[in-house]
C-alpha cells in the first residue's frame, strides 16, 4: 500500500515541477527582453508574450545567437554554442512536461489499497522498424519527477549564467561590430 504521505509528496513534486518549469520560460523571456530592450525603454515589455514555449526556445535562442554574430562580445562564440546546445536540452524538457501534464494517471488499487500511480500518455506510437506500438507508460512517483528536475538542474543553471552574461556584455555597441560596420540584432514585430 502506498501511504498518504507518498501521495502527498508526488503531488508537491509535479506542483514544483510546473513552477520550475514556468521560471525556465520566463528566464527565456528575460533573456529575450534583454536583448530587445537593454536598456527597459518599453516596460512593461510586449513582445514574447505570445509564443508558444517551443516558438520562444526557437526565438530567443536565434536571438542570442545573432547578438554574438553582430558584436565582438568576448567569448560570444563559446556563449553561441552554449545557447545552441541548450536549445535541445529545453525542447526535450517541454516534451516531457507536455506529456506530464497531458497524460492520463491510473490508480493501482487492490485489496481496497492504493498501491501507487502510472503516467500514461494517451497517444500510442508506432516503432518503425518493427510496427509494434509503444506506450509511453511510468511509474508515476515524486522521485521520478525529482529525477527530471535533478537531470536538467545543469541545464538551468547554465541558463541563467547567460542570463547574467548579457548583463555583463551590455552595452552591446561598447564591443563594436564583428564586420566593422554596424548591425542591428533582429527584431520581433509587434
């Protein structure tokens, strides 16, 4: 039998979860606004506000990368890469927070007991090698969740400490241009 603190701890585990999760699309956000806006002219800030989490990965990644393209900003190059490799890590992390949060959860009950909970992820697959289907199926406890979180905890980190280096490049014209001519960093419509 499962014991009521075990199910109390895996619902706070998915509840930290989403939180983390919503503080890495914001961090993207920041990142994105900083890269616009330095200087915060226009707050609050209306651009980025719109895209799904897998547009805004795309958006401020490309966004980044063309800051470190357009300035001479020490170690940009190395802070391009880190961004592109980051890029991949985010998107695997919003796959599997889509299928957190969009799969059924089935109760393991006998006896009268609750013995635990299984994720399970509506849509079936389909290996295309063999045809088999595949199920998309786990056991569903707070330290499968605390796992996620340990596994991308690097990644997040990583993050923010691009974050932080925008900070430390600003102004961005101060670096001047890698062509030696001027050119602006893209930037969104409204």
């Amino acid at each position: 039998m499962i014991s009521e603190d075990k199910i109390v701890a895996t619902h706070q585990a998915l509840g930290e979860f989403v939180v983390i999760f919503q503080w890495v699309e914001n961090l993207y956000r920041q990142i994105g606004w900083f890269i616009l806006d330095p200087e915060r002219k226009d707050w609050p800030p209306i651009k980025l506000r719109r895209e799904t989490n897998c547009q805004l990965i795309d958006k401020v990644t490309d966004m980044f990368v063309s800051l470190t393209q357009t300035y001479a900003l020490d170690n940009g190059d190395e802070k391009a890469k880190d961004i592109l490799e980051l890029k991949g890590h985010f998107h695997e992390l919003r796959r599997y927070r889509n299928r957190v949060l969009h799969s059924t959860y089935v109760e393991l009950n006998g006896g009268g007991e609750v013995h635990g909970y299984i994720r399970s992820n509506p849509d079936v697959g389909v290996d295309p090698e063999t045809g088999d289907l595949i199920f998309d199926q786990e056991d569903f406890t707070a330290e499968a969740i605390y796992s996620k979180i340990r596994e991308y905890g690097d990644y997040m980190l990583r993050l923010n400490l691009l974050h932080v280096q925008l900070v430390h490049w600003a102004p961005f014209a101060l670096h001047g241009s890698k062509t030696g001519a001027y050119q602006s960093v893209p930037q969104l419509k409204r």
